[in-house]
C-alpha cells in the first residue's frame, strides 16, 4: 500500500451530485445517515489510493469485486446531502472508454484481454439486473468539459490557495467529508502542507435551469452540434436525480497539473456564461470570441498530456 499512498491524484476533474438522504430507499437511506455521522469521512484521495492498491497484483484488479460502501458527504442549507462513490460501476464504464484511447499492444499490457473480457461479462450480468444504474460522479481526465461549466455562475466558485512549506512535498486531496466534501483541501500524510481546491457548487434547480438556458441559446442561433449534443446529454443524467440534490465541479487532480496562478484566474464558468449571453442576444461575433477563448484555455491545458 505505501506505493499507492505516495502517488497524487490523477490529472482528472469531476463533476458529481450529492443528494438528500430522502432520495435514498430503504436500506440504503439508513446506512448513509449512520455514515454521514461518522466523525471522519474519506477524501478523493483515499479512493484513488485504494484503486490503485487493486491495481498492483498480478493480475491487477480494474473494478473492485464488491460496490463500495463509501460516499462523499457535504451539506446544502443545512441538510446532509451524500454522493455515494459507486467505484465498482464506475470502473466498469472507465473500463468501455478505454477502447480505441490506446493502441492494442499498449491495452493489453495494461490490462490482459483474459481480464477485460471476464470485467465485460460480470458487467453484462450486473447491468441485467440493475438496468436503470447511473452513477453519481463523472470523470473527465486532462481537462474540463466546456459543456460542465453551463450548470455554474461565477457566484458558484470557491478558491482555496495551497499551503506548500518550501521544501515540502504536496498534501493530498481529501477532507472530512461532513465538513467540506471531496475537494475540501487536506493536509498531506506527512504534514507538509496542502494542494489547492477550485470548484463550483449550486443546486440541482439552478443547474437544470442554466442549462436549458444554454441549450435555448444554441437552438436558436446555430445548428445542433458538440456542445448542443454534450448538454442533452448532461442534462438527462441531471434529470435522474433528486431536484433538492447539490451539483459540484471539482478540479480535482488538474491543480497539480497548473500553476496556482492559472487557478486564481481562472473563470471559465463567466467565460462561457458570457459567450451563451452574447449568443441570446444575437451577437454571434462576441459570442465566438468568448467561446474561442475560454477553448483555447483549456486546450493548452489538455496538451499537457502529451508533454514530455
């Protein structure tokens, strides 16, 4: 395990929903409010270390045999709201992007295709009987979708600066869940200081009312495309859940991929409210540039993956 511990979280962004626990049936609603309790809650750190840890045997273990009984745990206007983990599902469909990110020799030395096809199958039988199953944390890795910042207003960003001891190695990500949620910052195992949080918060109405907003704009002035097709889509994965639940984007990982400068600036989420605002009003020239901009931001940021 002390492998694992060592390595920081991926260069990855989240976007997540935490929902009242009114949302949950029974029993599940009673183990989350028992959880919820728990003086102390893992971070986002922890969940990484304890994939990683199934990733080191020979062969590895890409999703957990068993659903994790963990969750993040925040408050929204004083009502306990929780977003369970569910690594197991969310490995399985991690597992379906990999195919055509990486050549076939590269995939298979990763993960052998004996251990793919036996993943595939236990996720056929899982899926048969759990066919409406949606998870509530989605991952985009070297990047935020542009699409994710239409469920937020400046009003909604929270920066925290990170706390680096010169000479110190970086905290990792994590948090009392009760207190913060996931991207509260952590002090690191070791002390040495703690990474930086950036992320939005607002709630499920807000959320659904921006994007059909953003999704008005589009229709109305430009053809249907990637971004149209991207909201669509977000916003039916908001539909299946509760209309009192909380909406987070977190950084996550990508705080170790920028300098903290480049955090402090950062104000996607009004870049493209400005571009959605020019397009409302008919000023297609304004909103282009808005949304050229805040794309180029974070091209440089997904081209980063590819540097030496």
């Amino acid at each position: 395990m002390s492998v694992a511990s060592s390595v920081l979280i991926p260069y990855a962004s989240y976007l997540r929903v935490y929902e009242p626990l009114a949302a949950f049936p029974e029993p599940e609603r009673t183990h989350w409010a028992r959880y919820a309790r728990l003086p102390r809650t893992p971070g986002a750190q922890e969940e990484l270390r304890r994939s990683l840890a199934d990733l080191l045997p020979t062969p590895p273990v890409p999703v957990p045999v068993h659903e994790s009984g963990e969750a993040f745990v925040a408050r929204l206007d004083g009502v306990v709201v929780v977003c369970p983990w569910r690594t197991r599902l969310r490995g399985w469909l991690a597992l379906q992007e990999l195919d055509g990110q990486f050549p076939e020799p590269v995939l298979d030395a990763m993960l052998p295709p004996v251990v793919r096809l036996q993943v595939a199958s236990d996720y056929e039988r899982w899926l048969s009987r759990n066919p409406d199953a949606r998870p509530w944390i989605r991952t985009a890795v070297w990047q935020v979708p542009l699409r994710w910042f239409a469920l937020f207003g400046d009003e909604d960003r929270e920066y925290e600066p990170g706390e680096r001891p010169s000479g110190a190695g970086t905290g990792g990500e994590g948090g009392e869940g009760v207190a913060g949620g996931a991207g509260a910052a952590g002090a690191g195992a070791d002390g040495a200081g703690r990474a930086p949080v950036l992320r939005y918060r607002t709630t499920m109405a807000q959320a659904r009312r921006r994007l059909a907003r953003a999704l008005r704009a589009l229709r109305e002035s430009i053809d249907d495309g990637p971004m149209t097709e991207g909201l669509i889509e977000v916003g039916r994965w908001l539909e299946e859940f509760h209309p009192r639940a909380l909406v987070e984007l977190d950084f996550g990982g990508l705080v170790h991929a920028v300098p903290e400068e480049w955090l402090a600036a950062d104000r996607s989420a009004a870049q493209l409210a400005e571009g959605i605002a020019a397009l409302r009003a008919g000023d297609g020239e304004r909103a282009s540039e808005a949304y050229g901009r805040l794309a180029e931001r974070w091209r440089a940021v997904r081209d980063l993956r590819f540097a030496n």
